[in-house]
C-alpha cells in the first residue's frame, strides 16, 4: 500500500516510490526473485567480501576501501568462472555506518560445482585477493537481510547503498517462473493472477501472541510475492507459447493472460493496484505502546504512528500480509512535528481510539 499516492492526469494514482512501503515492495519484489533462482541452482551462499590491507603499498586502510568499485567485484566473478565455477549473482554494495568502508555482499548462485570455502568465519580466498571473504548459506532471512542493503539510509541526502548489480541473461528467478508456467499447463490453467509463494517462506502475523512452537507454525501464512515488469512479461509469454505448442489452441480464459495478450498489461497492473492506493485519512491506531516509556507520534507525510524513544524509530502499520504491527522501517524524508498535536486532537474524536494514553 503507497502512503503518498501520486495522481497523474491521463493515468491515474500510481505509486509514489518513495514511501517506505514503495520501498519495501521494491524489496519484496527482489527477494521473490532471489529465492525463485535459488530453487533452480545446485546451491547458493550470502558472501561479504571486504577490503583488508592494502598488499601493493603496505597501508592499514585498503586504497579500494574508499570508494565502492564495481570492477573489483566483476573480476571476482570472472576468476571463479575461469576456474570452473559458473555462477550467478545479485551484487549490493555499501559503506560501513562505523567508518565507512567499502564492502560488498553477494548472493551467489552455483550453476555447478561450489569453490572450496569457510563458513561464518572470515577467511582469505583466492579469488578475492583484496581482503577478507566471508561466506554463510543462502536462506530466505539472509535473502532478505542482503536485499535491504538496497534501502539503507536512503531517506538520507546521501545514499550509503549501491546496486544492485544483477544476472540479467536470463532475469533472476527465469528458470523457476518457466517451471511454474509448466505447473499451469499440467494442471490445464491459466494463471489467474501474477502472485506467487513458496511452500518452505512463510511469515508469522507481528501481532500474533503465542505460547508454543506449534501455535506459531499453525499461524503462519505463505508469503505472496507479485511477478512485476519484465519477469512476468516473459512468464507469461513462456506460458502462452508452450500451451500453443501442447494444444494448439489459445489458453483458457484469464483477466491478466488476456492483458498481455492484448497489449495492456500495464492497465492492468494500474487496476489491480489502485484500491492499494487509495490513500485514508488515518492509519492503523496502534493499541499502545510497543513498549513501556515509548513516546507515540503521528506523522502525516507517513499517514502512520510512530515511535523515536531511545534512537529506535518504530512504524504501526499494514505489511504486505494486511497484518498490522509495530516494525522497523525507513524513516519518510521529512517530519513535521508541529502537526503532531493538530493531529492527535483530530484523532480524539475519532471513535476508534485507543484508551491507552499516548503522550506527544
């Protein structure tokens, strides 16, 4: 759901790309796309590659340490696959919020066999001969971990995220989307939306109170990703082309295959995402503070309460599943406190306010 909906004339309400829920689809959408290629490789690793001391002239600080350079990363890749071990890859890069050093993390994909390698201990490896290697095994936490590094401090004037750098030929996730076109086709469908889930990725309500293990995985949901832009493009081709191949014929009748088929897929993504951005005059009202001696504030330009207390800045808001909570977020790019009380008093009419006091 956008918080600031933008209505352009001709168009329509798109999406403002810059609230942090445009943000996190933005997210959301890689990290689909990251554990869909991970299905289809013989293994995959969250590797962090760093700069150590610099072997050419002897300095503590690592020349390369300074400024994020691509090219470095580029060969990395390139001595793997000279040795044997083609791979593909998802690329960020970032400076350290200590002392802004230039490091890397990658998600590899092994379309082969996997180079001799340590896991979570740094160690010194051959094709990354700048500093220290860092490897663990690719999990969808980790998956998600990496891909936040896209968002870091981007509300700043001053980006401290780089990348992403990606396998483009084909697109990530290529493999698994014509694995699950061939699922419809078995089963004599046509996809009916661009969702998809995985069985082993499924996410917990944040509200959700429970007392044992087996509440918590009764209660978990599978967490849909949405196929967007050129991914589901060539999904949807793939799975047109091989039901023409098989029953020489068009495929049943589906809202979004038709929409491809005539040219308007784009209309249809503005459909089916208008009513998420819709814009209410007010958020979820959170029932109290995330915890005790927490400050809770309105912002307007988030369209949400929050709380700042002791430097943890905390959102209650709708996440993707419609589960509404308190979670970390990226700060909006500006804050008007001034509105806060206006606001509040606002909200004090309102019905469904909380009984909790809530100090401003």
């Amino acid at each position: 759901m956008c918080l600031n909906p933008v209505k352009i004339s001709d168009v329509g309400v798109v999406a403002c790309r810059e609230c942090w829920q445009c943000r996190e689809t933005k997210v959301d959408d890689w990290v689909g796309r990251n554990i869909a290629e991970s299905k289809t490789a013989t293994a995959s690793h969250v590797v962090t590659l760093t700069y150590g001391q610099d072997r050419t002239t002897g300095d503590i600080d690592h020349i390369r340490a300074a400024v994020l350079t691509y090219s470095d990363v580029q060969k990395y890749l390139k001595y793997l696959r000279a040795d044997g071990f083609p791979v593909r890859y998802f690329v960020v890069g970032e400076y350290g919020s200590m002392k802004g050093r230039a490091h890397w993390h990658i998600i590899m994909y092994w379309q082969g066999p996997v180079p001799d390698h340590v896991l979570r201990e740094n160690f010194m490896e051959k094709h990354w001969p700048h500093g220290w290697s860092y490897w663990d095994k690719s999990t969808p936490e980790a998956v998600r971990y990496a891909c936040k590094y896209l968002l870091k401090d981007a509300a700043d004037e001053e980006q401290q995220g780089w990348g992403p750098m990606v396998s483009k030929k084909p697109p990530l996730g290529h493999e698994y989307f014509k694995r699950l076109a061939h699922e419809y086709l078995d089963a004599g469908l046509s996809p009916q939306t661009l969702m998809y889930t995985f069985p082993d990725v499924r996410r917990v309500p944040r509200t959700l109170r429970a007392k044992t293990q087996k509440q918590f995985r009764e209660a978990a949901k599978p967490v849909q990703f949405h196929m967007t832009g050129k991914t589901a493009e060539n999904f949807l081709q793939y799975f047109i082309d091989i039901w023409r191949e098989k029953h020489n014929d068009e495929p049943p009748r589906s809202e979004v295959v038709w929409a491809y088929l005539h040219g308007t897929l784009e209309d249809y993504w503005a459909e089916i995402a208008a009513p998420r951005y819709e814009r209410q005059a007010k958020g979820p009202v959170p029932p109290g503070p995330p915890f005790e001696g927490a400050i809770v504030q309105f912002c307007e330009k988030a369209n949400c309460y929050f709380t700042a207390t002791a430097g943890q800045r905390l959102w209650y808001s709708i996440d993707q599943e419609g589960d509404a909570g308190w979670h970390v977020k990226i700060k909006p790019e500006s804050h008007n406190p001034l509105e806060t009380e206006r606001l509040w008093r606002l909200a004090g009419f309102m019905a469904h306010v909380p009984t909790v006091k809530i100090e401003l």
